[in-house]
C-alpha cells in the first residue's frame, strides 16, 4: 500500500488512523479529507490504493460519494469505519462497492485485519454481520432490516429526521428542497409502514440505528422532531 485517503470530519479520528497506517506501511503517502467535496476532489488528482471513510460528514451523502469516487477510480478499496450501526448500515455499503464495514469502536487490532483485508481484495464483515445475513444451513437469507426498504438518500434522510433535524434542516444539509424533503418523507414512512416521525424513532432505537441524539434518558420524549 503506497498511498491512502482518510475521509472524516473529526481530526482525531483522522489522527488515530493515520497512525495506524504509517505503523502498518512506512513511507506510505496519507492524504486527508474531512467531507465529500474534498474528497472527489482529490480521487480525481491521484491514484490511491485505500480510502478510510467515514458516514457521517456534513453536507455529505456518503453512500453517493462512495459510489462517484469508484466510478472515478474502479479500483479503489473502501473500507468504511463509522460508528453507525452494522445492522443497518452493512449491507447498503456493502452493495454499493466498499470491500468492507467496520466500527470506530473496534480495538486497532481488528481494524488493521479489516485493512489487510480490503487491501487483498477480500470483502470484510463482522461475524455480527455475517451470522445476521446467513440462516442456519449457512445460505444467504433476505435482509429482515426494514430500514433496508429504503434508498441511500432516504436512508440519509431518515437518520436526520431520527436525529431531531427540522425539515428545512435536513434541506439545508442535504442541498435539497424542502418539498423534495417531504416527499423522501412521505416514501420512508410509506416503505416502512409508520406514520409519523415519533414511530420512524422508535423503530430505530428497536434496530439500533446509531446517531440518536434526540432521546432524553428516563424520560418518555421526543424532541424537535417535526
């Protein structure tokens, strides 16, 4: 491995990594980028052998930077390390090109066999993941996710909305129009069978989708949810 990208908003993040890569590949080229924009950008100016990239960035759909960086360099390895759930996340990742998914909160250890991995063009999941996409007899089971029903961008949508943004906030984050905003409503709630955001709530903290900030502990609210 000679050259990597770094994807992620949060400079720490982005430290940590690069440590363990210089350790893992000394004299390997590490460049840096903290959103989508920066990224492309890059992709398009130089080679690289492995991109280290986060989902949750401002102003970034991450599942569409991941696919235009890989339209844009084929043979580009992503692993993607967030700390969004697995259960939820996986899979769209996975389907959409990256060789990998890990959390943030796995030890260096496992994050640097995930890397070793990708980089020998091996998909990499967590037995979590695996055992979640295999039945018994070891054959591959449809996804029971419901969150799974949806698009990447009503994905994205849908992790604001659970994460107490405004309708004009999710349109400022998004570069979209509000009535485009409320129509990606509209299908979410309409793919996942709930009427309302306070049901959209509820039915991530069932599936453990990862973000919520909205939810006061020991009380029975919901807040700022439109």
């Amino acid at each position: 491995m000679k050259r990597a990208l770094l994807v992620d908003d949060h400079v720490i993040a982005r430290m940590g990594l690069k440590v363990l890569l210089k350790d893992m590949f000394p004299g390997a080229e590490i460049e840096e980028a903290q959103n989508g924009e920066e990224a492309e950008e890059r992709i398009k100016k130089s080679d690289f052998d492995l991109c280290l990239l986060d989902l949750n960035m401002p102003k970034t759909d991450s599942i569409s930077l991941l696919k235009k960086m890989l339209m844009i360099s084929p043979n580009l390895k992503v692993l993607v390390i967030s700390m969004n759930s697995e259960e939820v996340f996986a899979v769209n990742v996975l389907k959409s090109g990256a060789l990998g998914y890990i959390s943030k909160e796995n030890s260096f250890d496992i994050i640097r066999d995930a890397i070793k991995r990708v980089l020998e063009n091996k998909k990499y999941m967590s037995d979590k993941v695996l055992n979640m996409l295999l039945d018994n007899e070891g054959k591959v089971q449809n996804f029971s996710n419901p969150f799974s029903k949806l698009s990447d961008r009503e994905l994205m949508v849908a992790k604001l909305v659970i994460e107490g943004y405004s309708t004009k906030q999710i349109a400022d984050k998004a570069s979209l129009q509000l009535s485009t905003i409320s129509t990606y409503k509209g299908k979410i709630f309409s793919k996942l069978q709930i009427t309302n955001a306070i049901e959209l709530f509820e039915l991530s903290r069932l599936h453990k989708l990862s973000g919520i900030k909205t939810f006061v502990e020991g009380e029975e609210e919901v807040q700022d949810i439109e």
